[in-house]
C-alpha cells in the first residue's frame, strides 16, 4: 500500500525539512540573530509544520522531536545558513526555488501521512496543507513579522492543490508512485509560476477606513 | 444526558465559529491582506479556539480540521467580508455584538464539550475559556497585533462566569437546556456590559521605571 | 523508579512556573497591561512550557490546565507582580536569577516526565528544553516581541545541557537524586555564568546586505 511505503515517506520529510530550515537560517541572519537563533529557527521553520502535523493527526510523539535524521537536516542546513548567509543571499533565486520545492513535498507527504492515520478525507488534505504552511508560519510568528502565507503570492493554495490531488486519487483508488511526485511538480510548478509571474490573489476593495 | 447532545453542541460551535471568523476577515483586510490571507485569518479566529480546545482534551483529529460544516461557516463568513467589508466597518458595532455572542456559545460549547471527555471539572472550566479566546489569539498573533483579550475591557472574565456555571451545574447534578442557555446568556450580557459601559480590569500602578 | 518520584516532579514544576510566571507578569506590567492580562501572561509563562511538554508527550489533560496546584502558584505570582511590581523591577537581579532556577527546573523535570511517558531518549532530550523555552517563547510572541531564547545570552545551551545531563544518566542506569539536583545545578550555573560574563553565542558574519 503506497501510503505506508516509509521510504517515500522519508525522502519527501527530509528534503522538505532542509529546504525549510535554510528558509528559518535566513530569516534569523536577517534579524540579526546569533548562532542558537539561527538553529532554533531552522529547526522550527523545518520541523514546525510536520510537528503541527503529527499533533492533530495523534501521531504522538511527533517525528520533529524523535526523528534524528530530520533534526540533523535541520541543524546542517542552520549551520550551513550561519557559515555561508552571504552566498545564500546572493542566490535568493534558488532559496525560492527550494522553497517551492519544499511547499510541494510537504504539502504531498503531509496529506499521505495523514491518510496512513485514518483521519478522514477532509482533515487529510487540510493537514497536508498545514504541513506545509505550518513551519513558515511559525518561523515568522517568532521572527515577529506577519506570516508569509498571508502577504505574498499564491501560497496556500498550490498546497491545496497538491494535497486534494492525492486525497482524491487515494479515494478513488489510483494512488500510485506517479501520481505521488505528479502532485509535487503540480505544486512545484503552479507555485514557481505565481512567483515568476508575480500572480496574487485579490485584495479586497480599498476604503478610506482606517479602522 | 445534556452533554452529549450533539445537535446543541453543534449549533453553539457554528455560531461561534462564524462570527469570529467575521473578526479574523475583518482583521485581514484592515491588515491589507489579499483573499487567501482573508481566508486562513477568517477560518483560524473562527476555528482556532476550538482546535486547541480539542488537543487539550485529547479529540483528535481536532472538529476544526475535519467537519466540513464548521470550515464551510468559516469560509462562507471570510468571503462575507471579503466582498462586504465596507458595510461591515459601517456596523461595526454588530460585529461586536456578534463578537460577544460568539465569545458566550464557544465559552459554554468549550466547557460542555471538555465534560463529555472526562477531563475534570477545573481543566473543563479552563478550557472553556480558551475555546472562547484561542481563536481570537491566534488571530492576533498571526496578523501581529497584541491579543485583544490581553488589552481590550473585560473579555476573559465573563467566559470564565460562563464556563463555571455549566460545570457547577454538571457537579451539582442541574446541568439542563436552560442552564446552558442561562449561561450562553450570562456571558453576552457581562461582555455587552464590559463594552457598553467600557469597563475594564485595573491596571497596575504606573511607575516611572522604563525598564 | 526515579522517574515516577510524582513528589519530586511536583516540586520541581512548582518552582518552575512560580518564576517563570513572574516573569510573565513583568512583561504584562511593562506592556501596560491590566489585571487579566497580567493574569494572563503569568499563567502562559508559567504553565505554557508544561502544556506544550504534555501535548508532546500524549500527557493529556496537560497537568497545567488540570492541577490547581499549578495553577494556583501561576495566579499568585502574577498577582504579587501586579501589586508589587515596582519593587520587582527595583529587584530584577532576583528575578534574573529566579529566571535561571526555572529555567533549571523546567529542562530537568520536562526530561524526567519525558522518560515517564516512554517517548525514546532523543525526544526526552528536546522535550526537556521546549518545557524550559516555551512558556518565555509563548509569552514573548503573546506580548508582541521576538523571544528571548532567540536573542540573548545563552539560553536554550544550558537548558540542553541538563536535559542531555538526566538523559544519559537514564540510559546509563545511574539516575537517582543526586544526578537530578546535579543536573539543576549545572543549568543553574551554566546560565547565571552567560548572564553575569554576558556571553553570547556567536553571530554570523555582518554583510552589507539589506535583504
């Protein structure tokens, strides 16, 4: 059965958790932070969303505080981030790149955990989605500026996108390897493309309320 | 047996949950949040109390991540104000009422639905509590503002009232329709009044210390 | 068996969020908060730590929304801040040193439960230093700024140490009162050393950039 296939499941947490933890390096280079912040933050921004994740779904303790393996990809991308920040920035590009990958592999293996719990259709492709938000939410939350999620580009919604896609084909019974890593490059791409070409979601009307 | 009246339980949850998730769309766009941000901030005022409430008590996974009813509610009240925000500043001051109403049912709904997990009369009374002001916390936090309910008038204290009373009267073995509905009462008209007559809990004495 | 000596892991968190919710009725004074809100961050600083190690661990009710005990000792430091706050900022080298004891504690006692609950010796390890960090982490983020742990002195290095320190000593078979006050000890220590020669962990290379 795909969905208890360990491996799979491993490879998509480990890549997501260390594209994540550069992210969390960044920010706390950016904030001025020291070493212990910089690692705390790349632990958080890389461990945050699978941690929320295993919380809701009852899978007790969760992998971000037992699984060495998932720290130390944390912790070498922190210390890569504290030895290297210069050209990290120098490469923003390819952190956003990263980025998208992470959104999409967190977002697929989140929601395919979470059917491997028995929590329902709905909760799997709310959870996969969580997952994924869910690290940068909580990096930016202690970072003290408002989350991503809620200012930038499209964000949330390729992760809804990839999430729904393995919920339903694990409902109708052809979930498979391809449609696996189909749903990471439909998240992959539809993110990089509301990056490059700059998509938004509407904003509401403007008033002159200051309220 | 009252508590386990799942049709009661449900109506006080969807009427909470939408008027906070009123609040967090409100919030969103007095924040400058486009409609995803106007989304997630509706759905985690409308629905971030009664997640907490629901890994405190060990109901997992959390009913704000698995029935469809109460996120349809949430999202249906952020699309509200998505399109309506204009009026909704204009009546300003219904949102408050509807702020108070909500603040009573999730008070009351909160503690009725700890009882029914055996969790102690003290931690039922607690969670309560935080089923009412959680949403609204998160809400804050996230859209980086102070919580409300760490500086607005009396807002904690009559949830607590609230949530006291249903568990008093389940101790005391009078637990009835019109116990929980007294209380929902008890809790609008304490907060109503807090607003009204803008009270607020004292403040400790000013120094001139700006430690 | 050490790990189930419920007395001494009584003390041990009573202390904890006795000091730890001082400190968060410090900062509520300092934000110009009122009496709930004092109340308020006294109780997340106090017992935060705690409720994050319990959802952690599957310890659900977590104890701080279940023992008065803790409860009650939270509420009486946040109202002793509340009258007496003046002479606590007069004293706040007491408080940094009461801070350290809790912070001691809070990483030894979250280990020792952590054990209890069977969760795998890496886990006990991290759970120890997110009960010692968390209720300053959640009273930091509620009280709208980045938290200590991310920008002082030595903070969450010391906590490790003790944590790691009871652990091992587990593992090893040699646990017993002496390694758990040692353990105290050494944290205790090894943070009233950053504080008073004001170490820091290393920050990363200042760049010109303003990314």
């Amino acid at each position: 059965m795909l969905i208890h296939n360990a491996e799979l499941q491993l490879v998509l947490d480990l890549v997501g958790v260390f594209v994540f933890a550069l992210s969390g390096g960044l920010v706390a280079v950016r904030k001025g932070l020291d070493l212990v912040g910089v690692l705390v933050l790349s632990w958080v921004a890389g461990l945050g969303g699978g941690v929320l994740r295993d919380v809701f779904i009852g899978a007790i303790p969760p992998v971000g505080l037992s699984d060495w393996r998932q720290m130390l990809a944390a912790l070498v991308a922190g210390s890569l981030v504290f030895v290297m920040h210069p050209a990290f920035h120098r490469i923003s590009r390819v952190v956003r790149v990263l980025d998208a990958a992470g959104l999409a592999v967190f977002a697929v293996g989140g929601s395919l955990k979470a059917l491997g719990f028995d929590v329902g259709l709905l909760t799997a492709v709310i959870v996969g989605v969580l997952t994924a938000v869910g690290g940068g939410m909580l990096r930016d939350v202690l970072a003290g500026q408002v989350p991503e999620v809620l200012r930038r580009e499209l964000y949330a919604v390729p992760a809804l996108l990839g999430s729904a896609t393995v919920v339903f084909a694990f409902r109708e019974g052809f979930l498979s390897g391809y449609v696996v890593w189909g749903a990471v490059a439909l998240v992959f791409v539809v993110r990089m493309a509301a990056v490059v070409l700059d998509l938004n979601a509407p904003h509401p009307l403007r008033t002159g309320d200051s309220l």
